[in-house]
C-alpha cells in the first residue's frame, strides 16, 4: 500500500477537512482520492493539493477500488458503512466510537500501542479525542512508574462537538456581544457563549457521561490495563479547537518530580512544556494546529502517594483526530 487509493467519509466535517489539511502537510501519497459525504453535501467542491474535487454522497457501492477509507461521520454512518467497506477489500480507520470496544478491533494511539494494529481484521478505531491526548501522557508514566488509578477533568473545545457546534459557539457570543439572546442551543446541550458547562454526549443511569465513559474503557483497553481506576469529568468550554486536561495519578512506585519531567520529555507526541514561573504552560491557544500535545504543571500530588498531577493540551481535531488517524495508516 504505498501509494494507496484513499476515501474520506465525512470529507464536509470538521474532522474530514482536517484529514485533508494533515494528508497535505505529511505528504501522505494517495494514488486516488474519493470525497464522500451526506446527500446534502453532494456536488460541493473541496480544494486538495490546490485542485478541486466533488463530494459524492456516500453508497453502499461507494469503495469499490479504494483501499484506505477513513471515516469520520458518526458512529450510525460507521456501523452501516464500514462492514461494506471492508468486504470491498478496504481497510477502515474509524473516528467514531462505533467499533472502539470490539475485541477484535484495535484501539490504537501509534506512539503507545501500535503493536495493536498486527492483529486487525479490516477495522481499527482512532480512541476518543480526550482518550489520545490523556494516554499520550499516561504512556511514560506507566512505563516508569506505573499506574495504579486516574482522576481527569478536561475542559473540551466547541470543535470537539463538529462544525455546526462551533459555529455556534462562534454566532452565540456574538450575539451577546452585540447584546442580544444568544440563539437556543443545537449542536450543543447549553449555549457556550461566556459558559462552561459539564456535559460532553448523554447522560446513563450511574451519573457520568458517555464521554466520561468511553475515557475509563479506552485507556483501559489501549494501555492493556482492564482494571485500572479511571475517573473522569469531561466540560465543555468556550475554546475553538484544542482540548486541556487536568489529571492527577497515583503510582504504583515513587517517581521524583523531575523524573517525570523526564519521562514527558523523552515521550514521543509530547511536548514538556513546563516553566510556570515564566508562564511556561500549554494553552488551547498555543498547541492549536500543533501535532504535538503539551505537558506542563508536573508536580507531586496531595491526595495520593506516590502521586502526581499535571496539565496536558492537544488539538483535538488533529492529534485527538485526522493525525492519529494518518499515523495509524502510514503504520500499516
Ligand atoms: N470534532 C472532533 O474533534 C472529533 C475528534 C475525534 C473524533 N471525532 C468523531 O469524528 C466524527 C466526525 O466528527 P466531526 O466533528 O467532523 O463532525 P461534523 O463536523 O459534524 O461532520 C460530520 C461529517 O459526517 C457527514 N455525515 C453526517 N451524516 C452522514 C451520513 N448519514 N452519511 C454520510 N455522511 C454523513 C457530514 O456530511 P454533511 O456535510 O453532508 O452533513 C460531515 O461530513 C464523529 O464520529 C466524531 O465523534 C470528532
């Protein structure tokens, strides 16, 4: 597969638009490429490598001849599509969490666990975006330290939500600004504008959020620890792109302040970023189109012992989405 025939399902999105921005930036050399979307988007044109292409809406025929699809429109689009894909001869790299907890499916964040990929049967899931920023750091930590349990509150961008949550993030504090209501929430559950709110997809029965759900089962899955703690309060702010977690760990072994600095630094995907007093720290701001994710804040916990807690921020559409995706291909 080194020049593969590629298809972007859900090329409209915020997600398939950056697909297109990383295949350019990397150089990624695809033989062909097939835009696919709803029937709404059919007959828009999207710029690739400065030449326009058409989006075809999507159909059950649609991968005959393609031997890369990524996905990146739903978990229902993906459940429907992806099996047809597969049977085509494709292999799908899927964005949504349609596949994520199948057990012949990997979960994979190529720096952590690409030896995953070995054993894949047409499917690999990209992780949750909150999920690849968060092992990325967790990575070096359980190599050198271990880990024994999680508590992890993220502060989630608009575009975390897709295109039309951003806009409206976007319409709704403008409409304040010019002091008016802002428009009655959609795409999100609250209006973000000058807000932050606790709720990151739906509500189950025992209180947390799907979010928060798919946090605990896929760092499990990815880091092959079925029993590690992971407790986790995703929010939404109002942030275009890039999304900051705060996470604090206890270990299963002593691990000096400065040796996890270490850890983080040698880390592949990871940036330390790490001189407070020179408020050298990541922001949303700061990591926005970066493909590395920062760490900073590094310091012994007070709640667990041995223990620490850091701050980590990555750009959620290209590491928690299109860069992840791009680099699970490129290891294939
Ligand atoms: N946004 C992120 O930061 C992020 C990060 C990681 C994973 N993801 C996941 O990636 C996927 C896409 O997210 P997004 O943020 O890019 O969403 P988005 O901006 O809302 O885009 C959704 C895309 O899916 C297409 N689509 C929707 N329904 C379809 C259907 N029935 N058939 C074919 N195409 C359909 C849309 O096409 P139209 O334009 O024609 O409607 C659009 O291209 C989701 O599963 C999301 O959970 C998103």
């Amino acid at each position: 597969m080194k020049q593969p025939r590629v298809a972007i399902v859900g090329a409209t999105g915020a997600v398939g638009q950056e697909l297109l921005r990383v295949f350019e930036e990397r150089d990624f050399d695809v033989s062909s490429l097939k835009l696919l979307a709803s029937a709404r988007s059919a007959g828009r044109t999207l710029r690739f490598r400065g030449e326009g292409h058409q989006v075809e809406a999507v159909a059950a025929d649609a991968f005959r001849g393609v031997d890369v699809a990524f996905f990146s429109a739903g978990g229902d689009t993906a459940a429907a599509l992806a099996p047809l894909a597969v049977d085509a001869g494709c292999v799908v790299i899927d964005n949504s969490s349609a596949f994520r907890m199948q057990a012949d499916v990997p979960l994979v964040v190529p720096e952590v666990n690409a030896d995953a990929l070995r054993s894949h049967q047409g499917i690999v899931a990209n992780p949750n975006c909150s999920t690849i920023i968060l092992v990325l750091a967790l990575q070096p930590l359980e190599s050198a330290a271990g880990l024994e349990a999680v508590v992890v509150s993220t502060y989630q961008a608009a575009s975390g939500a897709g295109q039309r949550a951003m806009d409206e993030m976007f319409h709704a504090t403008r409409a304040v600004l010019d002091g008016l209501e802002p428009p009655a929430p959609s795409a999100l559950a609250q209006t973000l504008a000058f807000n932050v709110f606790p709720h990151v997809d739906e509500f189950m029965a025992d209180g947390y959020t799907r979010e928060e759900d798919k946090l605990l089962h896929e760092v499990r899955k990815i880091l092959g620890k079925p029993a590690l703690a992971v407790d986790a309060t995703c929010v939404r702010v109002p942030v275009a792109r890039c999304h900051s977690e705060s996470v604090s760990v206890r270990l299963s072994r002593p691990l000096s302040v400065e040796d996890a600095r270490a850890a983080f630094a040698a880390a592949p995907g990871l940036v330390l970023d790490d001189e407070p007093a020179s408020v050298g720290y990541p922001t949303p701001l700061t990591y926005a189109h970066r493909d590395a994710c920062g760490v900073g804040r590094v310091r012994a916990g007070r709640v667990w012992e041995p223990g620490l807690s850091f701050w980590v921020v990555g750009d959620q559409l290209r590491k928690g989405a299109a860069l992840n995706a791009v680099q699970i291909a490129e290891t294939l």
